[in-house]
C-alpha cells in the first residue's frame, strides 16, 4: 500500500463549515468496468464489421468515448459509432463489471462521517448509473459526460473538497475544482505519471482510502 500522504501547505484547504463532499470516478477507481466494455466493443466491431483491439481499448479507459472510437473509425462514423455503442452497452457491459476492492466501503465511509458522495465521469449518464445499481453502490448524485477539466466544474458546483479518480485528467478535474486529488493506481495510470500530474495523494487502490478520509476529515475539523 503506498503511504499516505499528510496534508501540507499546499494542500486545497477548506472552511470546515462546509459539509464534506468526496467525488470519485467511475470506471477503474469505483468499478472495474474492463471486461464490460470489451464485450461492448467485441459486439460493436461484430455489427459494424470495424477491427478494434479490444485489449488495446481496455488499457487505456478514461477519456470519453468518442476519442477511443477516433481511433478505429474515419471520422465521419465517430458520432454514429458512440450513439450506437451507448445503446448496445446495456446488454453487454453491466453484468460483467465488478465492483474494485474497497469500492463500497470508501463510499460508505463519506457518508458515515456526515458527508456526500458524487460520481462525476466521463461515461453516458444512464449507463453509469446502470453500473452502480447492478453493484449495489448508492452515491448521493452522478454526473457524467465529462472529462478532465470539465469535470472541475461539476466537482465546484457541488462543493467537493476531494476527487478520486484513477487518472491524470482526474487530477486535473480535481485541480480546477480547487479539489484535492487523490488518485489510485487501479487504472491506465501508474503512481509516477499521477503524481507528476499533481496528485495530493496516491495509494494502490481504495480499500485505504476510508482511513485516510477518516484523518483528512479530523484535521479538516480541527
């Protein structure tokens, strides 16, 4: 488990009148959502006769969609491609998503001290909140259709003191919200490239991430 991170002088600091509010990311920091979105684009690449590398795709989850499909169709075929991947996402992608280790808990743990979850994510709103029924995961709000620095906005709106997400656009969500950043090491990005993207805090994966809410909290309390 990568050690904690202490809150420093840098640290976004925040009127403790101010109810806690932790934002997390969807695909890879609160669900494992790889095997799901390879069966969704083994049957996109089936209906549209395209050839994706699906273990390409699946390495690289966090941008929206749209810049995943630039990938594998000519451009004029992007906006038909991601409508129809959306519709067919239901049926393939919910059920063979899991949840990650710690995921539940770390939801949990906001609300037992008080506080409010959100998911803010890149994916299609409906379909994230497919994945978190299925799993038994209840945050007080989601947002989605938005990425990197658009998600900022969101995380502002809402009052969020904390973003966890799984890569360096999250970092940078967090970043405009005046949001700490903590980032686990779940996803694409490995702990070097989030902290040089300006992670507050790294850890491996959630099932840490209570305890050290726990001490963020009594310090931001204090």
């Amino acid at each position: 488990m990568a050690g904690m991170a202490s809150l420093d002088q840098n640290t976004p600091q925040h009127p403790r009148q101010h109810p806690l509010t932790v934002g997390f990311d969807l695909d890879m920091t609160l669900v494992d959502s790889r095997p799901g979105i390879a069966a969704a684009y083994r049957a996109l690449s089936a209906e549209t006769g395209v050839e994706i590398d699906v273990d390409l795709v699946v390495s690289r989850i966090g941008p929206p969609l749209e810049t995943e499909l630039a990938h594998w169709f000519p451009a004029g075929r992007v906006a038909a491609a991601a409508d129809r991947y959306r519709e067919i996402y239901p049926d393939h992608a919910i059920a063979p998503s899991t949840a990650l280790a710690g995921a539940r808990e770390s939801v949990a743990a906001v609300r037992a001290l008080g506080g409010r979850a959100i998911v803010v994510t890149a994916k299609y709103e409906p379909n994230a909140k497919l994945h978190l029924a299925h799993l038994g995961i209840e945050p007080d709000t989601v947002v989605g259709w938005l990425w990197a620095e658009a998600k900022g906005e969101a995380l502002r709106e809402h009052g969020a003191q904390v973003y966890v997400g799984d890569h360096t656009g999250d970092v940078r969500g967090a970043r405009v919200a005046g949001a700490l950043s903590v980032a686990v090491t779940t996803g694409p990005c490995d702990a070097a490239e989030l902290r040089t993207a300006g992670a507050d805090v790294v850890l491996e994966d959630l099932t840490g991430f209570p305890a050290w809410l726990a001490a963020f909290e009594a310090d931001r309390m204090a």
